[in-house]
C-alpha cells in the first residue's frame, strides 16, 4: 500500500509497483469510477479489443455477422457497475 498526493489539479501519480501489477502502459485508458457502498476510488485498465475486419465486396455469412456482434459486445463497458 502506497500513499499519494493529490496535486492542486487533482492529479495523481499511480505508483510504478501499482502500475506494473496493472499492466499499465503509457497511453492506456482507464475508468474511474466512485464506489459510494465501499466508499472508494476504483480504477480499471480498459483494454482495446481485437476488432475483425471483413474484405469489402464479398458478402457476410449470418454467422460471421452474428460472431462480429457479440465481439463488439464484449467490448463494451458497463458504466452501471
């Protein structure tokens, strides 16, 4: 456990033992989010999904075009949470 400052920005360094167990890289995005149950800050590392890409000019099959939603649904973030 490590204690940080918080800046007059309200800015924050995430330390490097913190960042490492993350997996956390220069250009992440992340979700902050305010527990008001638990009362704390909670951070997640959101992750880019692998998208498919389909050749133009050929037609999609119901399948692919089903497995191609339920990517772009996995994806998503749940905002509820």
């Amino acid at each position: 456990m490590t204690i940080v400052k918080v800046t007059r920005k309200y800015q924050i360094t995430i330390p490097e033992s913190v960042r490492q167990m993350a997996g956390l890289r220069v250009g992440d995005k992340v979700l902050v989010e305010y527990d008001e149950r638990d009362a704390v800050i909670k951070i997640r590392v959101l992750r880019p999904v692998k998208r498919t890409r389909f050749k133009l000019g050929r037609k999609l099959t119901a399948e692919e075009i089903e497995r191609a939603i339920e990517e772009g649904l996995s994806g998503c973030v749940d905002l509820r949470r």
